[in-house]
C-alpha cells in the first residue's frame, strides 16, 4: 500500500505541528499550509488523500474553504475532516450540508486519530491501535444520525428561562395541591369522629327509621378514601415533576455559571496575551526605528563632510545631480520613506572691485580689513542659492525617483545666516586667503533627511 497523504489546513503554527507529528507516527505523510487559500493554491497541483480542515481563520474560513473545495469537481472527492475546538448540532449540520466526512477536536488523542485514520483507510498496514482512555471525541458525520432539538451550551440561556417559568407553573400547582390535601384531611378526620362516635352508642335491634345502619356508613368513608387514593397519584407524579423542574433549574443556573466564568477567563487570558505581544511589537518597533534613525544621520554625516562646492559653480550642479541620484536609490532600498531637504548656503568672501565692473575675490596677500565687499563674488545674480544646471532641474521636474515614490526632494536656501565655521573679525590682521578659505568651507550643500510620520 503506497504512502497516505494528509494535507492539514490551520493557522495556528502548533496546532499544524502537533497534528503533523501525530500523523507521521501513524505512517501518514504530511504537507501543511497556514491558510484557507493557501490550502486551494496546494490542491490546484496536488491531490491529497485526506484534509484536516481548521474552521476559524483569517480571511476565508474552514467552511467557505470546505465548500470551494467540494464545488470543484477536481477536489470534490477527497474526504475532508474539520479539525476544530468548535461544537454543536448546528456545527454538525453545517459541516455535514457542506460535505465534510467528519469533526475531531484539536485536543485529539493518538488512539483517536488512529481510529479516525483505520476508519477512512489512511492506516499502512493493520496494526493493534494505541490504548483508548474514554470516549470517542471525534464524529464521523456518515456514522451519525441527525439530531434537531438536541440543546447544546448555546441553548442554555433557552433552557433556563423554560425552567424557570415551569418553576412558576409549579408554584401555584403546589399551593393548590396543598389545599387539596388539607381538605381531603380534614373530611377525613371529620368521617372517622362521626364513625367512632357511631360505635360509641348500643346497637338497636329494631328497623324503624331510628336504627343506625353501620354497613351504610361504612361504605360512605371508604369509597371516598378509594377516590382519593386515585386522585393523589396523579398529584403526588406532578408534585415530584416540579421537584425534578427545579432541580433542572438549578443545574442550569450552575451550568451558565461555569460558562460564565470559563468565557471571563478566555478573555482575561486573550487581553493578557495581546497586550504581551503588544508590548514586544512596540519595542521592537522602537528599536527598529532607533537603528533606522542611527544609519540615516551616519549617512547624511559622511556625505555632509564633502558638502562644499566651488564659488563659480551651481550650488545644485550636474556634480551634485550624481550625489542626490545615488543617494535616493539607496534610501529607497533601505525603505526610508519621508523628504530629502537640500540646504544651501553661501560662503561670505573677501570681495575686490566695483558695482560697474563686477566683484572678484580680493589677492591673497590682501589683509582682511581692506576688503572692498564681503559677499560672494555671483551676488548681483537672482536667487543666487538655489542655482541650479539643467540636468538637475529635469531630474527633479520628471524623474520618478522624486515623483512617483515614497521620498520627495525640497530645497532651502540659508544664504550667509548659517556659516559652519565662524569668521574672524573683520579689523584682524589675517590675510584675504585665509579669510576666503573660510568662506569656501561655508559655501556649501547639506542634506537633511526627515522620516514621515509613522
């Protein structure tokens, strides 16, 4: 007999590996998926001898999969076992009406299994089972006759209300047999008073209307004790229904009491474990977010070291065009999602000439103080820090880097507010190189990288 072949549909990782283990034990082998729809993907390539079917999944659930694998005439013959926690009549119905062979609890034990397995021929060979310890727990729907007005545990509030309005019944049916027994009594004592009191006084020889009839009166008490003695049986059986009624109630009322407290600890437990889980997200997602933003100022760090550009050049130049391109294809590989803001700033030079003839950097040996102007030599030009070559204007008009993603590119421009090494004092006595060399290591672009908002 060639290897079986069980496919276990459910999105509980543990629940998928303990039922694995159980069937390879078995001689069964095992493919597993996490989902309904994982479960139809499978069986369009493969066809498995037998499917362990979860019911409550994300998405599309164990009874939507059960019926498009049955309305597929390519899957609709191979057995399909809900292995579930749920229960119920209507479980039952349901999963019989959509074609499934069978329910088993997912607390399934090994003598079951192999005894849901021998029944739907997956065992290799005929081997004694494993030691049963009860009851069967598991229910083969074809080997199950239907049931209509069995209540389970969702009737139980049902239940109780009917109890409890017997009980009612009962009441009143109490008080009007207690009557009726008190009544019966008192007619009875008042019969025996009169017979005694008919015994009591001599008997009459005669037969003339004054003679006592003791045979007469004899049987006027007995025959109303006879109708009695019917009339209480009849009482007696309702007065003990209602006793067994509201002991019923009661085990009722203990039963939703259990349910009660067994459905406030699932919760109590679920808050616990979702707020557990909650927590460890939330860390990691701090963490995450912490390494993120360490690697993103490493970045702008290093490529901010090399940020000045010359004073004849644009500031966003076809040299600068090659940094931000680079820059943007890693970020987007790293994920990053927010701008890339690009500052400009400009350096403040030592500055010989006129208006007429234009401004030029000052001779190097120039002191300071005797500078002309102190600005950059392009000043008369308009919106001199936001320069920019063609190349670089195209890319940020139409490239879709910056267009169609989750990074977008905005230019500031700082002009002389903002120099990253101070000037000396301009009455010093240092010379117009050294000035300028400052200037040079102000005129500069830098790169800020800001994240969106999570």
């Amino acid at each position: 007999m060639a290897k079986r072949v069980a496919l276990i549909v459910d999105d509980s990782r543990t629940a998928r590996v303990t039922l694995q283990r159980m069937l390879e034990k078995q001689g069964v082998v095992v493919d597993a998926v996490e989902s309904a729809q994982d479960a139809l993907n499978y069986l369009a390539h493969k066809a498995p001898d037998l499917i362990f079917m979860d019911h409550m999944m994300p998405g599309m659930d164990g009874f939507q999969a059960v019926k498009a694998i049955k309305g597929n005439p390519a899957t609709a013959t191979i057995p399909i076992m809900m292995y579930t926690s749920r229960g119920g009549d209507l479980y039952v119905s349901q999963a019989r009406a959509l074609g499934a062979v069978g329910i088993m609890p997912k607390e399934v034990q090994p003598a079951e299994l192999f005894q849901v397995l021998n029944r739907l021929d997956m065992i290799e060979e005929r081997r004694k089972p494993p030691p049963a310890s009860g009851a069967n727990r598991f229910m083969l729907l074809n080997e199950t006759p239907e049931v209509s007005h069995v209540p389970g545990h969702d009737a139980i509030q049902e239940i109780a209300r009917e109890a409890a309005e017997s009980a009612i019944n009962n009441n009143d049916l109490q008080t009007n047999l207690d009557d009726l027994i008190e009544r019966y009594h008192n007619d009875i004592r008042a019969e025996l008073q009169q017979l005694r009191d008919d015994l009591g006084q001599p008997a009459s020889g005669g037969t003339g209307p004054g003679a006592r009839r003791p045979t007469a009166r004899g049987s006027g008490i007995f025959i109303p004790l006879v109708v009695l003695l019917i009339l209480l049986i009849p009482l007696l059986w309702m007065y003990r229904l209602s006793g067994d009624t509201r002991q019923e109630l009661e085990d009722a009322r203990g039963e939703i009491a259990r349910l009660q407290n067994q459905q406030q600890q699932q919760v109590q437990l679920a808050s616990f474990e979702s707020g557990s889980l909650r927590k460890q997200l939330d860390e990691q997602q701090s963490r995450s977010r912490q390494q993120s933003s360490l690697l993103f100022k490493s970045i702008t760090w290093a490529i901010n070291r090399s940020s000045p550009y010359d004073v004849r050049e644009e500031a966003f130049s076809d040299r600068r065009l090659a940094i931000v391109h680079e820059l943007v294809s890693r970020l987007q590989a790293l994920g990053f999602k927010g701008t890339l803001r690009l500052a400009s700033h400009l350096g403040e030079f030592c500055l010989t000439g006129d208006e007429a003839d234009g401004y030029t950097l000052a001779p190097a040996d120039l002191p300071v103080r005797d500078c002309t102007v102190y600005g950059h030599p392009l000043q008369h030009l308009p919106a001199l820090g936001e320069r920019q070559s063609i190349a670089f204007a195209n890319f940020l008009a139409t490239s879709p880097m910056v267009n169609d993603s989750d990074i977008g590119v905005e230019i500031v421009s700082h002009q002389y507010s903002q120099p990253r090494v101070p000037y000396p004092a301009r009455h010093s006595d240092i010379s117009a190189y050294d000035w300028n060399r400052i200037a040079e290591a102000n005129n500069r672009v830098e790169i800020e990288l800001i994240p969106s908002s999570p």
